[in-house]
C-alpha cells in the first residue's frame, strides 16, 4: 500500500469553503470532550457562549472591541502568508506599535486630538512595519527560518517592554509630600490622546474603520496590483517567480511591512482606543489569534469580517464560562489552539491531493 500526496493545481471555492467550516466543527467537537471531561454539558457552554457574545447589547459590542485588532493583524498576516512567509511574531509588532504611540502620546499630551491622533497612528505604523523587516531580510539573505526569526523578535520587544514599564516609564505615584515608584504601570496619557468611541461603548471608531479598510485593501492590492501579483507568484512558486525575475527580498520585505504595520495599527488602537496606560498584562494575544483567524478568513474581505467576528465573540463568551461554570483559563485558551490545529490539517487538505494505492 502507497500513500501519493499530489499538490492541487486548482483548489474549488466551495471545497475550500467546506474544508475550513469542517475544520472548526471538528475542532468544536474535540473541544466538547474537555468539557465533557470537566463534568459540564458542552451544549450548555456552546449555548452560554453564544448568548454572552451576540445575544446582549453589552456582549454584541465588545465582540466588536475584540474584532477590531483581530481583524487589523489577520489582514496583514492573510497578504503575507500568500507570499509563503510566516510571520509568527505579529504580536510583537503590535506591541512595538503601541509603544511607539505612547512615545508620541506623552511628547505631546497637549497636542490637539485632531493631529495627535493620526500622528499615532502613522508613528505606530512605521514602527510595526519596521518590525516586520529584519526576518525578511534574514529569510532572503541567509535563509534564516522565518517562524523562528518572528516569533524570537516577539520575545525580544517584550522583554524590553517589560524593562520600561518595570524602570523607565513606570508612574511615580504621589502620597501626600512623598513622591516613589509604584506599581508597574506607566502613567495614564492625556485625553488628547484617546480615541473616540460610539456612544457608551469602548468601540473606538477610527479603529474600526481602518480594520475594514485593511481587510478591504489587501484583498484589493493582492488581486488588482503588480505587486499583489508577484506576492502570489512567490507564494506558489518561488523558483518559477526568481526565474521571471521577481525579486523575492523585495516582495516578501513589502509584504511584512504591509503586515507589520498593520499589526502596529491594531497595538495603537487597543492602547489609545481602550487601556490609556501600559501594564505587564497589557498583551492580550491578538497577535497569535490573528493567525488563526488569518487562516479561516483568507484575503477575503467578507470571510475575514465573519472569522474575525466570530473569533471576537468567542474571546467574550470565553471569559464567561469560566465565571459560570469555574473552568480553568487554559481551556479557553484550548479553543485557539484546536481550532489553529484543525485549520491547518484542512489547509493541507486543500493543498494536496492524497490517494492510496496497492
């Protein structure tokens, strides 16, 4: 007996489409034997989930609070996957992203909203895009392992955030006539420099309206450009894209500075838009989240809103179950985890044709 794995040359949407919703039902139903294992009903947890997402006004909005970076990171993580690129380390482009609004944001506290804000933004920007560049230049150059250049540079910027709020930025706190260093936070920045929300709620929306914008334009700059083109050519060929003279340093460096800088932009929303302040906690793991949801959506506009949606939903209804049913935070955290392991099999299914032969 033989086993043949054959690459697809043409991959049918509705295979795809039923390939990744197969994906996160198996995972679910993985995910159901924890819970069962834990003495709870899943359905009663998927139920519970559910409602606390999208059956309240509360539940629905913050959904969208956890939507907005998703959406931003797995934008830019969908276009450079396509060049056959893994950027494993987006997290730590939105967190350099956020610190280098924070730089501008306590420059400038008395700086007008009006241009203070998209200063922040474009500083956050260069700063992710910046990030993104050096694993680039070591995959083209050296052939440096791309997950492993990203994800390493991840735990280097957080390290050094940790030093600065530990030192350097940390708040001096005032008791009477005693001025000392407190605990490991930096100092709340000036209203000048916090985004503007709907309402009563926390969705700030300048950052909802770049995340669509971000899903929107790469699907765009992917299937409608020269250099979207190449991306693909590189992602599917690398050999036959050298051969017709695509340079593969500058397509795969473009594609993590798209990628990189939109992860900045997701950092500098959930600091100015929602926390105001740096703590060690500040990290909420949207950069790894956004691989998943990067995966499920692809570069497409509408599946990345559903995914990401979707995923945003879970993070909240996440956070009730273990309340209600007193379950451990690493089954939560499990969710991500199956359902990355899932899609990925699902991928490979869609990449390669398995036959069996005797």
């Amino acid at each position: 007996m033989r086993v043949i794995v054959r690459k697809r040359v043409v991959v049918p949407r509705r295979f795809a489409l039923a390939v990744r919703i197969g994906s996160v039902v198996l995972a679910l139903l993985a995910v159901a034997v924890i819970f069962h294992a834990y003495g709870v009903n899943p359905f009663d947890v998927y139920r519970s989930i559910f409602f606390n997402a999208f059956g309240t006004k509360v539940g629905l909005t913050e959904t969208i609070v956890r939507m907005m970076p998703l959406l931003l990171v797995s934008a830019g993580l969908a276009l450079v996957f396509k060049t056959g690129f893994w950027n494993i380390g987006a997290e730590g482009q939105l967190l350099v992203g956020a610190m280098a609004a924070y730089v501008v944001a306590r420059t400038f506290p008395d700086a007008p909203p009006i241009a203070l804000i998209p200063s922040m933004f474009l500083v956050g920007f260069a700063a992710g895009a910046a990030w993104g560049i050096p694993p680039a230049v070591l995959k083209a150059k050296l052939n440096v392992n791309d997950v492993i250049s990203t994800l390493m540079l991840y735990y280097v910027i957080y390290w050094v955030f940790q030093h600065l709020i530990h030192g350097p930025w940390k708040a001096r706190e005032k008791v009477g006539q005693l001025t000392y260093g407190g605990f490991a936070h930096t100092e709340i920045i000036s209203k000048n420099a916090w985004l503007p929300v709907i309402g009563e709620t926390r969705i700030h929306w300048p950052t909802l309206v770049l995340s669509v914008l971000a899903a929107v334009g790469v699907y765009v700059f992917l299937n409608y450009t020269t250099a979207g083109y190449e991306m693909k050519v590189v992602g599917d060929n690398p050999e036959a894209a050298r051969a017709a003279g695509i340079s593969y340093l500058r397509t795969v460096t473009l594609a993590m500075i798209i990628s990189g800088g939109l992860a900045g932009l997701a950092g500098v929303g959930e600091f100015a838009g929602i926390q105001h302040r740096f703590t060690p906690e500040f990290l909420s793991g949207y950069g790894f989240t956004g691989i998943i949801t990067a995966w499920l959506g692809g570069v497409n506009p509408i599946g990345l809103l559903i995914a990401n949606f979707l995923f945003g939903g879970l993070l909240v209804g996440g956070q009730y179950i273990m309340i209600d049913y007193k379950l451990p935070i690493g089954v939560v955290d499990m969710f991500n985890g199956a359902i990355l392991f899932f899609v990925l099999a699902g991928d490979f299914l869609l990449r390669y044709r398995i036959q069996i032969r005797r």
